[in-house]
C-alpha cells in the first residue's frame, strides 16, 4: 500500500511493518520474495532478479 498511497515504496506507514527496506525499481534487479517457513512464519527479503528472467520481460 505504501506505493500508490504515498508514492514511496519503503514508506512505513503502520508499525509492525514486517518487509526489509525496499528502494525504488531503478535498478531493474531488485525483487521481493514473499515466502513462508515450515513452521508458518513469514519469511520476507529481497533478492536480485536474474538477467535472463529480465530480458525475457522487457
């Protein structure tokens, strides 16, 4: 919600705020993972997305 809310996608608009610190899309290799472990606990972090997987979408 922090993107079309306030234009800033690592806006921290509610406490308990649980993603790590998220930039803007400039570098064209940065994505979230949204996942969760066995034991049901959300697992959050960025990742660098592949270059082949980058090319195959522009």
């Amino acid at each position: 919600m922090a993107m079309p809310v306030y234009s800033a996608p690592d806006h921290r608009y509610a406490s308990g705020y649980i993603t790590p610190p998220w930039n803007s899309w400039i570098n064209c290799s940065a994505e979230m993972i949204f996942d969760m472990t066995s034991a049901e606990v959300p697992d959050i972090y960025t990742s660098e997305t592949h270059m082949t997987l980058l090319e195959r979408c522009v």
